[in-house]
C-alpha cells in the first residue's frame, strides 16, 4: 500500500464528505456532468484506500463486513460516474443512494464516536 502514512482515513472521509456534498446536489439536477462524474470516479478510488486502511477494524472477524462495505461503495459510486457520463438520471438516483446506503451501514458498524 504505497498511500500508507500519506493521509489518514480522517482526511480521507473529509474528503469524501466535500464530494459527497457536491455530489448529492448533482444527483438531483446535474449542472456539469463532467465533474460531477470526476467527484463520483474520485470517491470510488477513495474507497479504494478506505477498503486498504483497516485500522479501525477492531476484531479481526469484522475485516469481511469492511472489505464489503468498501467494495459496495466503490462499485455504486462507479456506476454514479458512469451514469452521469452517460446523462441516465435514473441509473444515477440508483447508484448514488447504493454508495450512500454502504457509507451508512458501514459507518453504523465501524463508528462508535456518535
């Protein structure tokens, strides 16, 4: 993991949190599907560190339910950017919500902060 030490995953979710909040505006009306399709491809390839970091995987038995959450997420917030390339408006609620839905059930597992 040649990323290891370069950010923490506290950076690395503020990042993804200013995207997500751009990217949650775009999914109800796309001014610019371009970038709102680069800030879809840039979370996935965040998601692609989160799944590496495992530092916050207290027990080693949760390490499938982190994988898996990360996968989901990586794959749904892909498709995002894929539908917004494309203008599927209805393939781009889908997909969005996905990615959200694995951010939330992975923070419900993993965040025992709030």
């Amino acid at each position: 993991r040649p990323w290891t030490g370069l950010i923490s995953l506290h950076h690395i979710m503020e990042e993804l949190n200013s995207r997500n909040s751009r990217l949650r505006r775009a999914v109800r009306r796309s001014r610019d599907p371009k970038l709102d399709a680069r800030n879809a491809a840039t979370m996935a390839l965040l998601g692609v560190v989160v799944a590496a970091d495992t530092h916050e995987v207290k027990q080693k038995a949760q390490l499938p339910a982190w994988k898996k959450y990360a996968l989901q997420f990586q794959v749904n917030a892909s498709a995002t950017a894929a539908a917004l390339r494309k203008g599927d408006a209805a393939s781009v609620k889908t997909r969005y919500l996905k990615a959200a839905k694995a951010c939330a059930a992975c923070h419900s597992d993993f965040r025992h902060d709030e």
